[in-house]
C-alpha cells in the first residue's frame, strides 16, 4: 500500500522492483547460456578406470 508515502517514493519502489526482476531474469538467461555451452560432466557419463 502506498498510502502516506507519496509519489516519488512509490515510483522509487516500482522503479527498482522492475530493476530486480530484470536482473534476474538477465542473469537466470546467462547461466543458461553458459552452461548450455559448458556441458559439465555428470555421475552417468563419468567412467573410472581402476
């Protein structure tokens, strides 16, 4: 609610809200990139020679 905290301060908020929520989305996107590209092994595909 924005009652008594006046325009300026609620724009202030909206403003970095939307902030957040794109970094994160930027950053959610670019590690899937790179571990798209990365391909790390995983326990089924590791062999062990002994």
């Amino acid at each position: 609610r924005a009652r008594y905290w006046g325009t300026r301060k609620v724009g202030l908020q909206a403003f970095l809200t939307a902030l957040a929520v794109n970094l994160k989305r930027w950053v959610n996107i670019t590690l899937t990139k790179i571990k798209d590209k990365v391909k790390l092994p995983t326990a089924s595909t590791v062999t062990v020679s002994a």
